[in-house]
C-alpha cells in the first residue's frame, strides 16, 4: 500500500527515518495489519542537528519504506518540481496495489488523480480543511490558491470510495459525504488514562492561590504561523496587567524568533518560554502534568491531537472555535481565532473560580476517553479491513515493493 502526505520527515545517514510525533512508526501498524508492505511518500530534510535524535520518534521499521519527493510549496517549486513528482509518483503507484491519501496535500491530489486513471483503488484521509489551511499559510500564494483547492478537495471526497473523517461533524458539513464507504474517527489516540491522573489534576487545582505562579502551555510548531503563538502571547499580556503571575510555554520546533520579538515588545521576554521539542507520549504528557491551563488559539486545525493528550490529563483548556475544536470543549471555553482579548477573558474566568478550573478539568478527562487507542482502533480497524478485502477483490497481481530499496530521496 502507498500512503501520500506532504509531512516532513528527517532522515540521517543511515537511511533512519524520524517524524515529530504525527507519523511514527506505531501510526504504520494501522496499515500493516491489512498490508504486507507500505510505501510512504512524503517530503524529507538531512538532519543537520543530532538534537533531533531526542526529540523526534523514528518512523522507519520493518516493512515500512520513505520516498521523498521535492517540494511543491510556493510558485517557483511548483514550475521547477511539479512535473518531477507527477512522474515518480506514476512510478510508485504503478508498483503497488492501493493508496491512501491524507488530505489536504498537493501531493495526495496528484496520487488520487493518477491512482483514478490506473483504475486503483483508494482512500481518502481527511485530516483538515484545505482552505483554512492555504489561507492562513501567511503568503499571498497561499490566498490565491485557497478557494480553487477547496473546489478541487470536495470534488475528490465525493468521489472517492472510502473516506476516514477525523471529526464526527465539522469535516462532514464542510466536504461532501461520499457515494462511498465513509467513517468518522479521529486520527489522535492516546493510551488509556488511569483515574489516578485526574486526582492529581484536581489536587494541584486545588493548590492554586494567589500569587502563585500560573503556568499556561500551548504545543504548536514555531514554523507555522497559524498555532497562534502571537495570539497567546498577547492574551499573556492582559493576564498579565489583570495581576496575576502567568507565564505561557510553548512545546515545538522551528524558530521562535518571531516570536521572541513579539514578547519583548510587550516586556514579556522572561515570561513566555520555548521548550523545543519532545518526542510524543510520555515525555509530552509529564511535560503538560506541570501545565496549569491548555490553550490552543489555532487559525486553522483539523482536530488537534495536542488539545486531546491535555485533555487526557485534566488540563482545563480554552480554544479557538476552528475545525474539530468545538467537538472537543463547550462554547464557554472556545474564542474566535485571533481574538486575544476573548481568550484572556475566559483564562481570567477559569483563574477567578477554582469551582470552574475543577469542573473543567473532570470534563476534559471524560471527554478525552472517547480518544482511547482501544476505542478508536476498533472503529479504524474495520473500516481498513473493509479497504483491503475492496484491494484484494479488484487487484491486479502486481510486483510486490519488497524489491524496492528501503529508503529513497530524490
């Protein structure tokens, strides 16, 4: 099977594969249980910085192969690779039995296209909305682009024969149902929780007076400028002049310079932190057990797998009202994206009533289980058995990938 993705992974000189915690290895055993082999195409970068053998999670391993192609970002990437990867990718599909798309990608656009024409069978995940997504990129390109590949998207989810929606609603009211086999079932899971977690939550809750410092964190990339890391930073302010003694952290990669900036021009320098990187699950986890309160002020998301592990640990949380997000939290606990003002206003609620701190936090933990690993893999698992015995039926015998070397870049 061929899984397609824009994602960027790193790879070193071996040939080892890392990602930064959205496709390690244990992501591929949901294809592996249907498939003997897969083949992932992405985009890759030499590591330049052993730093990341910490904080990253391999994603290569047995039966599991990388291609990386050039990249299609921006106008004259597009003039100079397009026809690149169009090529290699009517390669790589000619030499495997089925795809699997996760949407939005350029690169799950042109694998849908050509997997059509080959008559083989695919499936679409949809993680995202690809307007959103084009439209706060921060170039103008991105803007330009928005509309026509929103047009493109819902005509592929309508046709296509299988389609995994990773929200219950928001995805499905925005993109056609397809004529096809069709599920919801969010691509975040974490471990089951031991109620143990919530005690703990509830004990430091209860520990919160005044004065004592306020911990707020956030886990989005530095690189992106639509985590709203300049939105939070600015809510910190106003918490700030309110008079309570916060500091946000920030968990990401990328550089925060940007950022950095923003904080010291409101005198914020010793109060906003970045943490880099961790690799996913425990580490991540024991890093929000020392948060007080979550936030996600997103411009754009689909539904975000950090909002659930915080969740998961009783952090009481406040969101923008993007993509899946209100599936996630109440109206109460939601702003719009970008409004600052809005999100400081309903951390200075939570931070005036430990009633509402408490409440909040059981919420959030009993919510989080519907986001267990046995839960959901139940669901998925159905529905990829479902795609497979769809491949084996309509198959033509192939040449099987174990020929192909492990690990490609072009």
């Amino acid at each position: 099977m061929l899984f397609v993705h824009s994602h960027t992974f790193q790879y070193d000189d071996e040939g080892v594969v890392y990602s930064d915690g959205k496709l390690p290895y244990e992501v591929w055993r949901r294809y592996l249980n249907h498939f003997d082999e897969l083949v992932v195409v992405g985009r890759g970068r030499k590591i330049k910085d052993n730093k990341i053998l910490k904080e990253a999670n391999v994603s290569s391993g047995h039966r599991v192969k990388h291609i990386f192609l050039p990249s299609l970002t921006d106008i004259k990437r597009r003039i100079r690779n397009k026809a690149i990867v169009v090529n290699r990718m009517e390669e790589i599909i000619s030499e495997v039995d089925a795809v699997i798309a996760r949407m939005p990608s350029e690169y799950s656009e042109i694998a849908i296209r050509i997997a059509a024409r080959n008559k083989k069978m695919y499936g679409v995940e949809l993680v995202g909305d690809v307007f959103n997504s084009l439209w706060n990129h921060g170039h103008i390109f991105g803007k330009l682009l928005a509309p026509i590949s929103m047009l493109k998207n819902k005509k592929i989810v309508k046709q296509a024969p299988f389609v995994l929606y990773v929200t219950q609603k928001q995805l499905q009211e925005i993109y056609p149902n397809t004529t096809g086999r069709q599920v919801g079932c969010s691509n975040v899971e974490i471990p089951s929780v031991d109620e143990a977690v919530l005690l703990q939550r509830l004990e430091r809750i209860n520990a919160t007076t005044a004065g004592k410092k306020i911990r707020i964190g956030l886990i989005g990339s530095y690189a992106s400028k639509y985590k709203g890391i300049d939105t939070a930073i600015r809510a910190l302010d106003i918490i700030r002049q309110s008079g309570h003694n916060a500091e946000l952290r920030v968990l990401g990669n990328g550089d925060p310079a940007r950022y950095i900036k923003l904080a010291k021009e409101l005198y914020l320098e010793d109060k906003v932190f970045f943490d880099g990187s961790l690799p996913g699950g425990g580490p991540v986890l024991r890093w929000l057990d020392e948060i007080d309160l979550y936030i996600q002020p997103s411009k754009t998301e689909g539904l975000p797998r950090s909002l659930v592990e915080a969740m998961s640990r009783g952090c009481p949380s406040v969101a923008s009202s993007v993509g899946g997000i209100p599936e996630l939290l109440p109206p109460e606990h939601l702003h719009p994206a970008g409004d600052y003002r809005q999100l400081a206003g309903k951390l200075l609620h939570l931070l005036k009533d430990q009633t509402s701190m408490a409440e909040a936090a059981r919420r959030n933990f009993a919510h989080a289980s519907q986001y267990s690993s046995p839960y959901l893999n139940k669901i998925r698992d159905e529905f990829w058995h479902e795609f497979a015995a769809a491949v084996r039926t309509g198959r033509d015998r192939v040449e099987t990938i174990s020929k192909m070397d492990e690990f490609e870049v072009l």
